[in-house]
C-alpha cells in the first residue's frame, strides 16, 4: 500500500453514536434505571455519567487553550509538569530545625518550610537558614508573629550572605483572611492587617520579585469537610476580597498576584483532584482578567499542594501511605508548583525521622522513577477529566458569583455563611461514612481487631475549639469508639464476645459471618469465629458454652426461619446475651423478633450509631 492510500482497517469498525452507545447500554440493563445504575451524583451536586466522548469536549472553550496560554488550565509551562518538592518543619528550636532542614535538602527537598515563632531576633534567623543556598531552595516560613518584621530582618540576613535577591524563591504564610476565617476574628484589626499586606507587597516588589507575600489558605476549607465546588468558591472568594482591597490601596493588579500564593490540601479521589487544580486555575485567571491587568501572565496562579488531613487515619496508619501517594499523583497531574506531603502519623503522633523520610521520598519516587513532571498537563483532552473540569468551574463559579452579589468575602464570613455551608456538606460526609458508603480502611471497613494504637498517641492541637472552621477528620467518630474500647481493655475489662452461628447454606454463612466481622472489628471487639455447625442445638450450645455477649445469626434469609428457635433457645438459657440476625429478612422479621431476636445489623446499617449503642451498652465510653 502506497503512503497515499488511505488505511482500510477502519472500515471494518464503523463509527457508533452516542445514541447507539445509549441504547447498549439500556439493553444490558434489562428495564433498571439508567440514572440510578451508572449515573454519579457527587457530593458537590454534579452528575457524572459513565462515559464522555469527543463531542462533549468541542464545547469546552478551554480545551482550545495550548500549555502557557491563557487561562491557564494546561499550566504555565510548555516544556515540564516540574513541581518543588517541600518539606516543612514546624520546630522552634534553631539549631534542630536548621539541621534537619540541611539534611532534607541533601536527601532530595527542594524547598523549605520553617516556622518562625521561636527567631526572635536577627542573629537567630542567620542561624536558622545557615547553610541554606537561597539561590536553588525555595524557603517558606509558615508560621510568624510579625511578617513585617519578618520580612525587613529577612532581607537584611540575604543582603549581609551577598545573595542575589531577584533570585530568592520562597513565600510567607501571611494570610490574615484565612486566620479570620478559622478562628473567627482578626489577628490584630482588619485595618492593620490589609496595610501590612500593602507594605509586604511594596517591599517584595522593590526587592524580592519571586518570592510570594501573600497566601491564599485555601486548605482550611477541604480540612473542615467543604465540598470542591466550595473549596475552590471559597478560596477564590477570599483571593479576590484581597485584590479589592489592596487596588483600593492604590496598588496595580500586575503587582499584586505575582506575589500571591495558593495554598490548597489534595485529597485522594483521584480524578476529582486532579480537576479541581485544573478547575481553579482557569477561574483565578478569569478573576484576574477582569482587572485589566497589562499583561496575561498577571493571571497565573501559584499553588503549593498539602497532602491531606482530612482522610487519613489513626488505625492501619501505613494505608495513608496509599492515600497520599494518590494525592501526589494527582497533584502533579493537576498542575501545582510544589507540594508537602505529610508524614502518614503526623495525625496522631510527631512524626519521627522515617515518616517524615517516606514523606519525601514518595514525591521523588513519583518524579524520579515515574516522570510524572515530564509531561505537561497530562490530562489535557481526557474527555472525563476535562468534562469534570468544566463541571466543577461552573458550580463554583457560580458560588463565587453569589457570595459577590453579598458584598464579598469577609460579609458572609462574618455572617457565618461559610461555615453554614460547610456544615451541610459534612453532614452528608458522616452519613456516607457512617453508614460506610465511603470507606476508610481500617476504621469504618476491614480493621484489624488486634491493633492497639492507644499507647502511640501523642496530645496534639484541639483545632475544634478554634472559634471559625472546624478541622477535623473523617474517620475519627469511628476511631473515637475504638479507643474506647482500648482504653477499656487498659483498664483491666474483657472487649465484648461476638460469636459468629454460622448455619446453613455455606456461601451465605460465609459472607455474613464476614461482614460481621467487618462490623463488630471497627470497635475491637472479639469475634469468635466458627466454620459452619450442623444442627441448630449444637449452635446454641458452642455459643452458651463462649459466654457470648452477642450472638451473630449467620444464614440465608430462608434459613432464618428455622434460626427462629435458636434465638429463641439462646434468650432461654442466657436472657442477657444479645442476639443479632446478619441481614434483615422483611417477612421473618416479625417471627425472629418473638423469638428473641434484638437487632438487625445489614448493608443499610447506620454502623456508627449501631456501634455507639452498642459501646454505651457495655458501659465502653
């Protein structure tokens, strides 16, 4: 076949129509609901369908943007996805902090965060960076009393080392909007707060070009269980409440975002990530636009990426490996400038030496072995991704728009609109874990009955005291009621029996004695396991002769009926035991109940609330 010839192998593979595809699929769902079966409703409200093809992309605007073209949403590079990769220290003392920070730098970091409340003075800032070449880190400080301050003493410790200042990278964790909104009030006025926002603004801009004064605590939000949709409205709104108010302070836009940064937590649902980062870069540009700004790049975003608190665990620790592993992916696949992961146990403990190692190490692995910064924008024209894109923007968007239409920002902020709205969401967030449609492995599904975790833990922060936003963490309703039961065993008490009557046919006995052995394990309690009994006396007898505190009938639905005269055999020889039916049979229940049964425990189960009662029950507070 000549070059000009046209291939014939697509002959034989006609082009399908979507209405083809649709009908497919209808067919295979033999009469049950299309919207119901393969339809996703997220959390945010939007409807995900089972697939996307090229026609739905050819109505997105952004997908006619190439990489380093507005609006952004492919990046600011055309050449790498590179990303920094940041380890923080929140250390106050000088001579630990700066020898740590010397060793993550020789093992692989590439930027540096430090906290500044412990320097007091310039001669303890010196010492604190010493060693450090300013010319290739990044240095951030995420903690100061007085960025000001901070930033003049800061200057003059990079004038006395003869640093080239139009080369220092870095950024301040200043952000007064975001102490505003998660702890409920200014840290001084709001007037002091935005003039030394405008004075941190001149005097980078005079000085330092590249480093980044101002932060966006986008995080806060994803911490306290907001939505995407209102992360990225929220985090938008309280960047755009600076730009009014620093134009207002007679400071031109193209001076003002190049020394913004965006901070925001990564979570690991994996594809929904990596369209949110997507997502905010194209709406900040479109912010920006509206400034008139002299030039397109003004409406670059800057994001540092934090691995995220929100779904890591205290129990089975080492999955959130798993799970920020998945967030580094998507970070980069997403588009961020740097990114620091946390350690898997900082959730519950300081982290030591080898987490914050296997903290780092999982970003250079991802870059050095799996070249993700390789490729620009790797999700660019993925139909599912850029449709998830725009659907996310357009949600937000329109969040965004509203909080404008009430005066901005700080107005809903202190009409505690945020905090309202994100409280609805969390509500939806603990049903779905409770009732343990999103799992958490090792808490709300497959725990380890045996781990004890209680001894490991370390006091940390109460941050729901804080007065704004409430951080907290998904899984910790059901890790609360575990440790209860650790703290229970410490104090010299036998956890609960749970004894598995497993009868009947063995497909069924097997998965029921499974999932309650998911169920009961969540709260450590001891299961006690059987292979399967062949009469129903010799059941009841084993689980008499366990001293059980609760009995778990595991069969058929059909079998129950016959497992009536056990429960009921069960409540005459040991009124105090509990018996359990695995499953929830309509027409028995009735029957089983006479008998002696006193719950149901199935996959429609509000498992927190089955487990606290049964927690309260045994006296295990």
């Amino acid at each position: 076949m000549s070059h000009k010839e046209k291939p014939k192998l697509f002959k034989d593979f006609p082009p399908v129509s979507t209405r083809q595809w649709d009908d497919k699929i209808r067919e295979d769902l033999k009469g049950a609901d299309y919207e119901k079966k393969l339809i996703w409703n997220t959390i945010e409200g939007i409807k995900v369908r089972p697939y996307y093809r090229l026609e739905d992309n050819k109505k997105l605007d952004q997908t006619l943007a190439l990489p380093a073209e507005f609006p952004y949403v492919r990046g600011k590079d055309y050449k790498n996805n590179d990303w920094k990769i940041r380890q923080d220290f929140e250390d106050k003392k000088i001579s630990q902090v700066n020898s740590k920070a010397l060793n993550a730098i020789e093992k692989g970091a590439e930027a540096i965060g430090l906290n500044a409340l412990g320097i007091s003075n310039r001669q303890e800032l010196a010492e604190v960076i010493s060693g450090i070449n300013l010319s290739k880190i990044s240095l951030s400080f995420i903690h100061a009393l007085n960025y000001k301050t901070l930033l003049k003493e800061f200057l003059k410790v990079i004038s006395e080392k003869n640093i080239n200042l139009e080369k220092v990278q870095g950024s301040f964790n200043f952000d007064p909007l975001g102490y505003f909104v998660l702890y409920g009030k200014f840290f001084h006025t709001q007037e002091d707060n935005f003039n030394d926002a405008a004075d941190l603004i001149n005097i980078g801009k005079a000085h330092m070009p590249l480093y980044k004064l101002i932060n966006i605590s986008g995080q806060h939000y994803h911490e306290a269980g907001a939505s995407v949709v209102q992360e990225i409205a929220f985090t938008l709104a309280q960047a755009n409440e600076y730009l009014v108010q620093l134009i207002g302070k007679k400071i031109p836009i193209d001076e003002i975002t190049p020394r913004m940064q965006f901070t925001i937590s990564i979570g690991s649902s994996y594809f929904m990530e990596i369209a949110k980062i997507r997502a905010l870069k194209m709406l900040w540009a479109n912010i920006v636009k509206q400034y008139k700004p002299k030039s397109d790049k003004t409406c670059q975003i800057t994001i540092h990426a934090l691995s995220s608190t929100w779904n890591k665990t205290i129990y089975d620790p080492y999955v959130n490996l798993l799970r920020s592993t998945t967030e580094v992916m998507a970070a980069s696949a997403g588009g961020i400038d740097s990114m620091t992961v946390n350690p898997f146990d900082s959730v519950f403990k300081k982290p030591d030496d080898f987490s914050k190692r296997l903290a780092r190490n999982q970003q250079i692995i991802i870059k050095e072995e799996s070249y993700f910064d390789k490729v620009v924008d790797p999700a660019g024209g993925s139909y599912y991704i850029e449709q998830l894109t725009h659907s996310i923007a357009s949600e937000a968007w329109k969040l965004f728009q509203f909080i404008e239409s009430k005066g901005g920002f700080i107005n809903v902020a202190t009409d505690d609109f945020i905090t309202r709205e994100i409280e609805q969401t969390c509500q939806k967030r603990d049903m779905n874990i409770a009732m343990r449609k999103q799992v958490f492995v090792g808490s709300n599904q497959y725990a380890n009955p045996k781990e004890k975790v209680l001894d490991k833990i370390q006091p940390t922060a109460k941050l729901s005291d804080i007065g704004g936003l409430k951080p907290y963490r998904g899984a910790q309703n059901f890790e609360a009621l575990r440790l209860a039961t650790e703290d229970h065993l410490q104090k010299g008490f036998e956890a609960p029996k749970v004894f598995l009557f497993t009868y009947g046919n063995p497909v069924m006995r097997k998965a029921r004695a499974g999932f309650t052995t998911n169920f009961f394990s969540c709260v450590g309690y001891n299961i006690i396991q059987n292979t399967g009994f062949d009469s129903i006396e010799k059941g009841v007898d084993a689980a008499i002769n366990a001293k059980s505190d609760i009995v778990v009938l595991c069969s058929s639905d059909e079998e129950y009926e016959e497992m009536a005269e056990a429960a009921k055999m069960i409540k005459e020889k040991a009124k105090n035991t509990i018996v359990i039916v695995a499953g929830y049979p309509k027409n028995l229940l009735p029957k089983l109940q006479k008998a002696g049964v006193d719950d149901f425990i199935h996959i429609k189960s509000n498992a927190l609330e089955v487990l606290r009662k049964y927690n309260e029950k045994f006296n295990i507070t």
